[in-house]
C-alpha cells in the first residue's frame, strides 16, 4: 500500500497574500483607513473584504463632515501609492444634495488629488446623511464603492421687524442674528422709505452675529410717516465677500403690523414659561398687572411687555423688567390715567430677550379694558 499524500490548502500562502496585498501582482487596489471594498474586479479571480491596510495602493482620507449650505469644502482626499496611474470618478449618490469638483480625474503615481463637495442649503443632516460612489480602474483592475459623510446644519440668516409705529410716525425695531457661518464679517443693513424721496436711505453696519436696531436711527420722528413703504435689505458677508444665499429683502408698510419674520430662537436661549394679565379699574381708569415667569438659561437679557390698546394709539405703552425668572410690570404707574377707557380691546404681549437684546420667545393675549378680568398664558 503506497504513502498517503498530504494536501495542503495553501493556508500559510493565503494568508501571506492578504497580508501583503499591496504587491500588485493579481491586480488587487486596497484602499485604506478604514475603507472597505464594495465591488472589487481584476486581471486574475480574486476576492477580499479589507476594512484596514496601513499599505493601501490608493488611499481615502475622508472629511469627518461637511456643511449644508457651503460650497466648495474638502470631501476626501485621494492618494495613489501604485506605480501606474489611476482613473477615478466619483458621483453624489443622491444628485440632488449638492455636487461635486472635480467628479473625475486621473491619479499619477505618487500624487494626492482633492474633490470638493458644495452641499445644498436644503440637503439633509446627521450622521451618514451625505453618500458618494467612488469607481476607480487602470488596465489590470477596476474597484467601486459608496461612502457616507456626516452633514452638520449650514450658516442661516434669522431676522424679525417690528412695528413701532404711533401717532403718525413711522418706527421699528429690527433683530437679526446669523448663526453657523465660518469667517463671519459682518451685516449691513439698508432702510430705505420708498414713499417720501426727501428722506435718505439709512445704513447699519454691524460685525457682531446679532443684533437689535432701531429705525430711525437715536428715535425721533425723521424716519417718515405712518402708511409709508420701507424696504429692509440685509446683506451678510464673510471673510470672501458677500454671502448672497443669506441676503434678504423684506418690504413692508408703517401701519403698526408686523411683517412676515423668522423666530429667532436657538437651542439654549431663555424661555417665557407662562404670564397672567389681570385688568383693574379704578374711578374709570384701567390699569393692568403682569406677572410672569422665565427659564433664564445662561444668557437672559430682560422681559418686554408691550400693551397695544388696538383702537386708541395714545394709550399704548412699553414696559421692561431685567428679574428672573419671575417678575411683574404694572401699567399705567400709580396715579397715572394712560390705560384707556373701559371697553377698548389691549394685545398684551410679553417677550423674552437675551443679552444681545435679541427677542427669542414670546406670548400674546387679548382682554378688555373695564373687565376686571385676568387671562393667562399659554
């Protein structure tokens, strides 16, 4: 009976070939970090998933994030370290998110070529919220495979115009505040009264993030006159020049409304917990008392409280208080007759600002003057 052979499965050869899979002999492109292949095709049958290999032929470094609403940020970084060139072409696998420079490009031996991504103010956000497909080939093997990035909140531009006008004369109250944009500059604002030409085109110019201004600029009465048009232009700027996708323009008419704005509340900002508005009368004489209470967080400024008589001008009034978190405002003083005539209809308001005097929250109530009521809110 003759010698049973032993057969060898090539073990020890196997594993000397993952290991050093950077020899290019079967065709094999690794790339590194921790990049695993998708699709792997080549000259000779081979077949690998490697998530790690410090000897990578073609190299990713890729961007830990990017943001929405920025162009031209560095996605990934690539490096060839094989000794012939290689053709790579990358696509955005959702085309909508945003695009990419450049999407295709050839690779010398030894050189690291960057793509850009300009992410779409609209794009989702989050973790693996931005995916891309990268193919790559030469003659003797062609690799593809998707990849996906973090996409963090891009630069915004909030503003909010009040309406201060009384007694004929047009005023208001303007905030704005610019959040997530690297390089900021500054804010120019432009007011302009479209209705009485006699009347030049004020300009703010303003390198804090956010603000609270008042037109006309030191109050008075020179800024026009009720049921006069006025046209807000806000331009924003970083340190390349003028952002234009967060430049705005808002129109509107001195007629004591508020035109359309954004709520300026970030994540962290104070808070109005609740108030109650209680209407007393005294010999025909309205006065009005209210109580309220505030989160302050870290950064509380003070509480406004506007009463807005809505059928008679002459009796509206605006009241500040800086105690947190509960405080009260009583309108008129002691003695004092400006709280309307029984029967007219107040717009409480309350609003709580934060140390840049930036209004960040905000309740509205209606009551009658002469009811003796109290109305709450929320």
């Amino acid at each position: 009976m003759g010698r049973r052979r032993r057969r060898s499965r090539g073990r020890s050869t196997r594993r000397r070939f993952l290991a050093k899979a950077s020899l290019v002999g079967g065709g094999v492109l690794l790339f590194g970090g921790t990049e695993a292949f998708s699709q792997l095709g080549a000259s000779r049958a081979v077949s690998m998933n490697a998530t790690e290999d410090g000897n990578a032929l073609l190299g990713l470094d890729i961007a830990s994030s990017v943001r929405a609403g920025t162009a031209d940020q560095n996605l990934v970084a690539l490096t060839n370290n094989a000794s012939d060139t290689i053709d790579v072409s990358l696509s955005l696998s959702n085309p909508d998110q945003g695009t990419l420079s450049p999407s295709a490009l050839s690779i010398e031996s030894g050189a690291t070529r960057s793509v850009l991504v300009s992410v779409d103010a609209d794009s989702p956000t989050g973790s693996d919220a931005l995916g891309f497909d990268v193919v790559a080939s030469n003659e003797t093997v062609s690799v593809s495979l998707e990849r996906r990035v973090t996409v963090t909140s891009g630069p915004a531009f909030k503003q909010q115009i009040r309406d201060d006008s009384r007694n004929s004369n047009a005023a208001f109250t303007i905030s704005y505040r610019v959040s997530q944009l690297p390089n900021f500059d500054r804010v120019e604002l432009e007011v302009e009264n479209l209705d009485a030409g006699h009347i030049g085109t004020t300009t703010y110019v303003e390198g804090v993030t956010e603000q609270t201004l008042s037109y006309p600029q030191g109050g008075g009465s020179d800024g026009g006159a009720a049921g006069n048009t006025y046209e807000f232009r806000f331009c924003v700027y970083d340190g390349s020049g003028e952002v234009t996708d967060l430049s705005t323009v808002v129109t509107t008419t001195a007629d004591g409304s508020n035109p359309p704005g954004d709520d300026l509340a970030d994540e962290g900002d104070p808070t109005l917990v609740g108030f109650s508005v209680t209407n007393d009368v005294q010999w025909t004489n309205n006065r009005f008392t209210v109580d309220y209470e505030v989160d302050p967080g870290e950064d509380f400024g003070e509480v406004t409280v506007v009463f807005d008589n809505t059928e008679h001008d002459w009796s509206d009034a605006t009241k500040t208080n800086d105690s947190a978190p509960t405080g009260t405002v009583i309108y008129p003083s002691a003695n004092n007759r400006q709280g309307g005539v029984n029967g007219d209809t107040y717009d409480v308001t309350v609003t709580v600002s934060n140390q840049s005097g930036i209004p960040v929250d905000s309740g509205t109530v209606s009551l009658t003057a002469g009811s003796s009521e109290t109305v709450d809110w929320p």
